[in-house]
C-alpha cells in the first residue's frame, strides 16, 4: 500500500491560471511536469511550496498581490484558492492528519484548503488575507503541530549546490547526519573524535603562540577591569555544531594519480589494518598504489581512510563543476527526506525540482532520472517521498514513465490546460509501445504548440522544406513533426483524441500518411510490396525498363483502387481534435504529380542518384510520350527504395537561392499538404491556393 501522497491540487487564480482553475492528478512516486515556457510550470511549484510551508517559522514565499490572475480587460482577481487531497492515509497518518480527514464510504482522504484575499485597508494600503482549513467544510482548523509535518525541500531552477552544502547552521549535510545518528552512544563516539582533536591541537606550540598574542593583546586593551581568556582549538564538543561544521570532499577520478609507501611502511600498515589483499606495484623498493584499483569494499573502510589521508587527494566543492555539485545536493537531500520518512513514518514528506537537468549532459540526466527511478519506483507501492519535477528537457521526458508525466500546454481557446497522461486513453500495451517510440526527439511533441505525425524520413525532411515555402516556418510556429518510424500511429493518435478535453493535450494533432491503395494482396498488378517487378515495370538497380502498356495499366489499377486498410484504419481516427491526411499513393507520388515544376525539379535530383533512369524518363518525357501523371509514377517507381536519399537531396536543391535570394526553383506544394500546414499554422497561410512558391 502506498504512504500518504498528494493525489489531486486544483489552481483557481493564480499567477497564470483563471477562475476556472487547474486540476492536476499527480502519482504516489515520481511527477513529471512539462511544456513550453511560460505556461505554468513554476506556478504550480510555488502553488505547492505555499501549501506546504504552512507551519510556523518555514516560510520562504508568500503571496503578493502580483500574484493575483488578471484577466484580458486587465482586471486582477480578488481571491486565490488552493485545494489539495491527501490518498492512501495508513491509519497512522489518518490518526496524525485527522483535523484533515474526509470519509466517503470506504475511501479516507485528507483535505487542505488555502485562500487568499486582496484586502484593500485605508489609504490604499494592500494586505492579503489567508484562510486555512481542513476537510470539506470551511472552518475546521488545522493546527500548526500538523501543518508542520508536511515537509518539503525546494530546490530551485537557479540553485546554488554549493552554497548549500557548505558548512553553516542548518546545511543539508547536517541534517542528513542528525537523522543517521542512531542514539546518544553514536553522538558519543563523534564527540570523542572532537574532543581528542582539540586536546592534541591546544597543546601545538603554534597553536599556544596564537592564544598568547591574543590574550596580550586583550590584556592591554581591558586593563584591569574587564579580564578575558580565549582559547584556541577546532570547536566546542558539540553536536550540532559539529554536524553543521561538516562539508562534503571529493575525491578526485584520475586513474593516473598513484599512492607511494616504503616497503617498511606498507608492511606495517597491512599487518595493522588486517588487509589480506590489495594490488600493488613493486619499483625501486617503493610500493605503488592506484587509488582508483581499491576500494573500502575490498581493504575494509579504515584501511581506505589512511589511503585517503596519505594521498591528500581531496578537493573542495568549488573546485568542482556546476553539474556534479547539484548532483551532490540532490544526492543528500533525497537521502535526508527518505531518512525523515523512516524516523518520522506518519510525515508527508515531497522533494521539488525546478529543472534537475540544469548543468548535465544527456547522459548523466539519464543517470539521475534512473537514481530516481530506483529509490521511489522500487516495486513495493511504497515510495517514501513524493518528486514533483518540472523539466524542459526531451531527454528526461524520455525516460519518464507515460503515467507520471503531465503536459501543460496552451489549448485551442488560448487557456492554460493541463493533461495528466494517465488519463489518457490508453491500454498498458499501448503505453508499453508510446514509452519504446518515446526518444528524446519524438518527446519533444509534449512541448509543441501543434503537433504532425508523419511515417517516415521522407515526410520528416521535407515537411519542414515545403512549410518554409508557403510562409508557415514550423520552428518559428512551434509546430513538431514527428517521425513514428512506421505506421503504428494510434498510441500517438490517443494522446490528442479523447472526448473529456483533462483525457487529451488540446492542441491541433496532424497525422500524414500515404494510403497506399493497390498495395493490399488482392491488387496484384500493382503491389509494390511483392518485389521489383511491377505488372511489366522491372527495376533493376539503375535500369528502369517499361512499356507503354504498362504505365497505362498501372494508372488504370491506381485510379479505381482503394486505400489499404492500414490507411482506412488511421483514417478511422480521424476526429474534430486529431485530423489524418493521406496522400494519392504515396508522399513522393503527390509531390511529383503537383506540376510540371515539380517534375523539373525531382529530374535533377534523379540525375544525381540514378543517371540512367535519369535519361531514359527524360527522353520519353521530351518526346512527350508520357503526361505529367504518368511521369510521376515513373518518378515513384524509380525512387521508391531510396526514399531517405532521395528527400535528403531535394530539400537540399530546394533551399537553394538565386542571385537575389529568392527560391532557385519554382514548386507547387501538392494541395493535402497545404491543408496540413494551414491546420498547424492557421494564423498563417490563410486563403494561400496552388501558386508557385
């Protein structure tokens, strides 16, 4: 059974959110939260650092009154409300947070209510009123002994790792040990080391020295009224201050680095310490050691220590990088969370992350994310803390699981929305099969303001090229396209199409698709899929061999054919959220039959990748032997098994300029394209027809 986590947080105006709110589901483990900037992802971190630092002396953040909604006529709202429900309650917790408690039936939640108020005073003067309760009816209080045991650390977007980790009142380090200490004969020993520490430091004769300058000094300055002593040492046999006083060494990585002892020295070491095996070199009566060989697991901790004492190879966090002093931090602030949970069972207890990808490389994001993955998604149901992380980062978005990610996004009404996935409708399968097609590039789907699904290379090279053309750069329109590697785009198609508008990302979602009619087995004379010899049409290599009967044929069979029933199944998707577009065959086909221009511009292309195709379609094509469609299927049939080569070389001649920076070659974007791009871009290419571009 899990412990006690946030289930459900609703947002009514604040910050970016209207009077309508935010509803957002979250998980017992890890959360994901992503989008495009300036949506509201801090906004909900904040929204849950307020709920959470209720208790007395905590607060780090309070509500002013920018914070209030303003709406289009530039009117700020009067109240915030924040409400949170607390699942899954052990009946220790139920016991703790019982001012809280809502029973219905058999499920026990526990409730948190804020709002905030403007109060405008006399003379103009603004406060904010806050009122808190517990459960379902307004009024009944929460005391502060509860609302302390909601515990969270908040590790911001701009954090110093370092800063925090130095040694001071109350560092992170500190507190990770108060927690380990096990009891009064743990603090004992500790104290002991201290105090034999001070005992060997006072009796330096530097040390003494120092005393006695000061306390001369003293001496001359307080005559003989004030009469005071110092003394010099590491720090008062104290507990917490020695706790506070601990600071984090690295241990540096270079392989090159090696310990050198004397024979004699060795010997001595290994017969004190007990070590029956550690790898050593032997030179000129030295005894070499890598450091990087050895290990407290195989030479025992104590051992290890003198090697790390005699090789003095430490150095400070600052010396460190950005990136592996937030790993650190985050390292020992998880460990001091789960560490309370274990001490304290009936706490909650959240870690909040504003981009934990800030200063790592893709593989070490892969790491962290992984480090998370292992201690809270453990297999039990049982995670100790609940992660709240808001990321822009593709990389850890891949790696999250479907259910654990929520999208925040701008809807088609221009509302901020937000779309837990694991209300998306979805089977286990599917979510399987979406989280394998989720790599770090197809991820970025989830920070796009439009979305097109397309099933290949070709697609994923031009689409970009042929949008340039008609005004509606996807980039600067933050329009995704999104190779699926194949044709399995229902996992995909799910994510944008459920009816309830919390069940799906509500931006515009384009699925391009060729519908590959007389490719099914009963269209024989033009099933392109059973080799390459095509009703007479031999491919072989460069050496495209047909006759004239033969094109007729195909054209014959291509016009009364009808979609495969792949096609007819993505287009059984097709709904006002999700809107499929096939192409006449397929994608190189449409291109090529567009127009003449078209033709021209594919021939060179076809020049460079199939010479003698190149020749012998173009003579038949200035004979006019051939129409413009029956060109295209020619073009079709010959580039049809290079399809990645063939996009890549004519979005390459396509870019290319004339003298005075206009397009070198005139093209017509086949018309279903331009309803695609017309869908993703519609402030764009308005009333745009078939014109050269």
């Amino acid at each position: 059974m899990h412990k006690m986590y946030l289930q459900k947080l609703t947002i009514k105006n604040y910050r970016c959110f209207d009077d309508q709110g935010i509803q957002i589901y979250f998980k017992p483990d890890i959360n994901v939260i992503i989008g495009e900037n300036n949506i509201g992802k801090t906004a909900t971190i904040d929204a849950l650092r307020l709920a959470f630092s209720l208790g007395g002396g905590r607060r780090d953040l309070y509500v002013t009154p920018q914070d209030f909604y303003i709406n289009k006529i530039g009117e700020p709202a009067n109240v915030i409300t924040l409400d949170l429900t607390f699942a899954a309650l052990s009946e220790k917790e139920q016991a703790t947070f019982y001012e809280m408690l809502v029973i219905k039936e058999a499920e026990v939640t526990a409730q948190l209510h804020i709002r905030y108020e403007r109060d405008v005073k006399l003379q103009g003067v603004e406060r904010i009123k806050t009122t808190v309760w517990g459960g379902e009816l307004e009024g009944q209080s929460i005391s502060f002994q509860v609302l302390e045991l909601l515990n969270h650390v908040f590790l911001g977007a701009l954090r110093d790792a370092e800063s925090d980790l130095r040694p001071g009142k109350g560092n992170r380090l500190g507190q990770l040990l108060r927690k380990v200490v096990a009891g009064d004969d743990d603090k004992r020993s500790i104290l002991e080391h201290v105090k034999q520490a001070n005992r060997k430091i006072i009796q330096e004769s530097p040390v003494i020295k120092t005393g006695e300058i000061i306390n001369g000094n003293l001496k001359e300055i307080e005559k003989r009224r004030l009469k005071q002593n110092v003394q010099i040492g590491l720090m008062p046999p104290d507990f917490n201050k020695i706790a506070d006083s601990l600071q984090t060494l690295l241990v540096t990585g270079k392989k090159s680095l090696k310990l050198q002892f004397d024979e004699s020295e060795w010997k001595y070491l290994t017969i004190k310490y007990h070590v029956k095996e550690c790898p050593i070199e032997n030179l000129n009566g030295k005894v070499l050691i890598n450091l990087t060989d050895v290990s407290s697991e195989l030479v025992g901790q104590d051992f290890y220590n003198v090697l790390l004492e005699h090789a003095n190879f430490t150095f400070d966090l600052h010396q460190n990088g950005l990136g592996y002093n937030n790993i650190i931090y985050i390292a020992t602030v998880l460990g001091d969370l789960i560490e309370r949970k274990n001490i304290e069972s009936y706490t909650y207890n959240a870690l909040l992350i504003e981009e934990p990808e800030a200063h790592l490389h893709p593989q070490l994001q892969d790491l962290l994310f992984n480090f998370f993955t292992n201690r809270l998604q453990n297999g039990t149901d049982d995670s100790p803390i609940q992660l709240f992380i808001t990321s822009h980062s593709p990389t850890l978005t891949s790696k999250a699981q479907i259910d654990n990610i929520m999208v925040f996004h701008e809807d088609r009404l221009g509302n901020v929305a937000v779309t837990s996935l694991s209300n998306c409708p979805l089977n286990n399968d599917e979510k399987a099969d979406l989280k394998r097609y989720l790599d770090v590039t197809k991820s970025q789907l989830f920070f796009s303001k439009a979305v097109i699904l397309v099933e290949g290379i070709s697609e994923a090279l031009l689409l970009p090229v042929l949008a340039q053309r008609l005004g509606c750069p996807l980039d600067e329109n933050a329009v995704e396209i999104v190779n699926i590697d194949g044709v399995a785009f229902e996992p995909f198609i799910k994510l944008f199409n459920a009816n309830e508008k919390d069940n799906r990302i509500d931006i515009p979602c384009i699925v391009v698709t060729d519908d590959d009619r007389c490719t099914d087995d009963t269209d024989d004379d033009t099933n392109e899929e059973k080799g390459s010899e095509t009703n007479g049409v031999k491919l072989t290599g460069d050496d495209l061999k047909l006759k004239k009967a033969d094109i007729k044929t195909v054209m014959e069979k291509l016009g009364i054919g009808i979609p495969s029933d792949r096609a007819t199944k993505v287009k059984g998707c097709e709904s006002k959220f999700v809107t499929v577009s096939t192409a006449f065959k397929t994608f190189e086909y449409e291109l090529a039959k567009a127009s003449n221009n078209n033709i021209d511009v594919i021939m060179k292309v076809l020049a460079v990748m199939q010479p003698k195709n190149h020749t012998w379609i173009l003579k038949k094509i200035k004979e006019k032997v051939l129409s413009e469609e029956e060109a295209a299927i020619l073009i079709w049939l010959a580039v049809r098994k290079e399809k990645g080569i063939f996009a890549q070389k004519l979005a390459v001649k396509m870019e290319e300029v004339d003298e005075k920076g206009a397009a070198k070659y005139k093209f017509i974007i086949p018309t279903y394209l331009q309803e695609v791009f017309k869908k993703a871009c519609p402030m764009q290419i308005e009333g745009v027809g078939d014109v050269p571009c």
